[in-house]
C-alpha cells in the first residue's frame, strides 16, 4: 500500500516553496510537493537585467518567520560568497534573477521536492480518509509513470496563467509579456511594437524597448486603460496595510464589500515602481535631446477587439474619459495584461468537499482552508477576494506560511504576530457605542 503523506503541496511557485523550506527541518511531519515543470525557473520571460522585486529581501522564503532558519538569502548570500557584495551594495530590492538563483539554491536542500510530476485527478477516500492524487511522471514532456499519492492535507499552488483581453490569443504578431525575452529579438524587427498594460511588467518592458528606438527604428506606442501611470502606493503606513490587524479587519466584512474594495485597491499591488516611472521619463527625455522620439503614451485606452491581417494588427480600443472609440495599426502587440486564476480541473472530482461563494469561487477561510471541516485543502494566493491585497505579496508569504505549518502539524511552530501596525483598522473596542448616545447637560 502507498503511504499516507501528512500532506502534499501541489505546485512550486514562490509561496509553496518558500512553505517546503519551512516544513523542511520539522521532525514528525511527513509530506511532499510536487511540481509538473521540470525545474524552478520564476517568470523567465520577464527576467529582465535590471528588474528587481518590489519588496524588500526579508521577505525570501524564510526569514520573516525564523530569522534563523538556514534557508535564509543572507545565508545564501554568505555560501556564495556574495554577502559582502550586497552589503556594500546598500540596495534591500533584490534583482528578479538573484531571487530566482536563491530560489534553486534554496530547493537543492530540500528534500521534500518531485518535480516532473504532473496531477492529473484528485479524489477523497472515505475509507482511508485521505485524498488521492493520481500523477504521471514526466520526462523530456512525456509519461513515463502514474503515480497515486495519498495525504490528509493539500496545499494548492498552481498558481494564475496569463490574462487574454478581449479576442486575443497567441500568434506570431501577438504575444503576453510573459513571454516578451523569449520574443524580444523577433519583435525588435518590426517598424510598429503597441504594448498594452499599466502594471509593473508593462513599464519595464517598455523602458527596455524605449532604449534601442533609436537603433532599430520602430515606433513604440503603450496604452493603459488606466487613467494614468500611476505609482505603486509605497509609504510607510499604507505598508502597515499588508498586515494580520488588516487581513482579520478584510476578511470579516461582506463579500460585496470586500470585492468593492479590491478594485478600489490596485494601486496598493497592481502600480509601477516610482524609481522606473521617473527613469522612463528621463530615459525620454535623453532620448529626445539626440531626435525625436517615436513613441506614444495613452491612457483611458481600453482594449475592445483585435483584428489580425498578413502585414499587421489593427487594434480597436474605447478611450474610457471620452467615450470615443479609435484604432491603430502595428505589426507587433505585446499584453502585460497580467494573470488570472484558473481553478484547477483535477480537483473536480471533489468539488463537494470546498466551500464556495455566491459568485462559484472558493470561500476561502481565515486559515487559508476551503474545505467544508476547514482543516484538509488550503490555497496559496487564490484569496485575494477573501484576505485581500496583501494575497500577491511576497512580504506575507511567511505570514501565510506560518498559519499553513499550524494548520498542517497542530503545532505553532513558528510565532504567528498578532499585531505589528500602530494604527487600528476596525473601531476600537473601547470606543465602540455600546448604549443610545445622551445630550450633553447645557
């Protein structure tokens, strides 16, 4: 008979790594997590040289919930040799690539790690009282093996693929920005590149098209559907926000307030870096002092339909301030449109065992669990409709991370902060109106 794990993690991205990193050095708990990718490799296509993360290296895979713990990246830093380097550097944003080689550092010290693992079905057992994951074993893109596995607990971690606006789909004039270095060298050839997105990913492709303009030629237009390039709102007490005072105050309002607020809430998660929006002006203006620069910036554009010939895109898009549809033509789109959530096919066979919302999506508790006892399947960065902004944020990883080793051995393995903000975001309980207000004597 196969054993029965105490749990298994399915996908690794960041947050479930950075969960096997924590569960690693635990004794008593068995598990493992298992990967249908044949290495660990974040975000490839965007692996730009220069692009970094937005929040600062404590919040590795570690190090906010043991500071200690081996994993850490200054530990990392120190093995490699590179501990002096970065401390001389005096910049706590680590380079996208030097997270991503920390990462594979981090994974060649584990041992609770399968990748080439693909899941095909989950099922429950009553009768062991355990789900069944049924896997195949891949090499080189093929079966080699099924496997069946079995846990009391899962973890979901597939995480988001790539958002298609409108009628879009991948083609040789059309590409998401997830893959932009793949295709870079390609899309530098044509004479018209139209980039399409307001985020992080849109500006820094943006930037790295904007200098080889003048080599190449090419016209380079970016339209956002926001009304602006807005900043990535990064002042100290709104970081306060990515807090456990501010999940416990989000997650007990109403679903219909909730979801008001996270549209309201882009800017906080969804913005660009300051630092990058003032290098793409100045980038401009160096630019403009050699010749005019072909390029053009929009906003309010929101993206409607695609039309696609053998010489180009036409682009129809609604200007949302003015109500005023328009159109352009390139040779070449790239959408940094972002991602969006698909829940995954193989837990429909035990689709009966999770909780879901008025809407059709997990109703994903405190503990981060979506299964009707509230102590079997628990998600990773699917709860932005329950736990709010704060889901995305490698900052609480270690947070959630803590909150999943409870849930998943019973014991409190690493301390859980209550509350670490100076401002409240409830009312206090002391100011709260418990009786019917009296007039004030005269």
């Amino acid at each position: 008979m196969s054993p029965i794990y105490d749990y298994i993690g399915i996908g690794l991205g960041p947050f479930n790594l950075s969960l096997a990193c924590l569960l690693q050095p635990l004794n008593g708990v068995d598990g493992l997590f298992i990967e249908q990718s044949s290495e660990f490799n974040w975000h490839p296509g965007l692996m730009l040289d220069d692009a970094h993360l937005q929040t600062p290296f404590m919040s590795d895979l570690v190090t906010l919930a043991d500071p200690t713990h081996s994993l850490s990246f200054l530990n990392y830093a120190k093995q490699q040799g590179k501990l002096y380097s970065f401390y001389i550097r005096e910049d706590f944003f680590l380079l996208r690539r030097e997270y991503n080689q920390y990462c594979r550092w981090a994974i060649e010290q584990l041992d609770n790690v399968a990748f080439n693992t693909r899941v095909v079905q989950v099922e429950y057992s009553e009768a062991e009282a355990c789900y069944q994951v049924t896997c195949e074993r891949l090499q080189h893109g093929q079966v080699t093996e099924v496997q069946l596995l079995k846990a009391r607990k899962l973890i979901l971690g597939t995480g988001p693929k790539p958002h298609w606006p409108a009628n879009t789909r991948a083609s040789e004039r059309c590409s998401h920005a997830s893959d932009y270095l793949n295709r870079k060298a390609a899309i530098q050839k044509s004479k018209c590149i139209t980039l399409v997105g307001g985020g992080q990913s849109a500006a820094e492709i943006y930037y790295d098209l904007l200098q080889d303009i003048h080599q190449y030629g090419y016209e380079l237009h970016w339209l956002t559907r926001s009304p602006r390039f807005f900043p990535l709102e990064y002042s100290k007490l709104t970081l306060e926000m990515t807090s456990p005072e501010y999940v416990d105050y989000f997650h007990a309002l109403p679903a219909e307030q909730r979801d008001e607020l996270i549209a309201q809430q882009k800017h906080l998660y969804k913005g660009i870096n300051q630092s990058l929006i003032n290098d793409i002006f100045d980038l401009l203006y160096r630019l403009r002092l050699e010749k005019p620069v072909n390029t053009r910036l929009l906003t309010h554009a929101r993206l409607e339909q695609v039309f696609e010939s053998q010489q180009n895109l036409r682009i129809r898009c609604q200007h949302s301030e003015l109500n005023q549809p328009f159109e352009l033509s390139t040779e070449q789109l790239i959408l940094a449109t972002g991602y969006e959530r698909q829940w995954p096919e193989f837990l429909q066979p035990i689709a009966d065992r999770i909780r879901w919302d008025a809407q059709g999506r997990p109703d994903v508790q405190r503990n981060y669990s979506i299964d009707k006892h509230g102590n079997e399947l628990f998600v990773q960065n699917m709860e932005l409709n329950t736990h709010g902004f704060v889901t995305p944020d490698l900052g609480m990883a270690c947070y959630r991370n803590s909150w999943l080793v409870r849930e998943i051995t019973g014991v409190e393995h690493y301390p859980i902060e209550q509350r670490i903000a100076f401002q409240d975001f409830a009312i206090p309980t002391d100011w709260q109106i418990t009786t019917a207000p009296q007039e004030c004597p005269a």
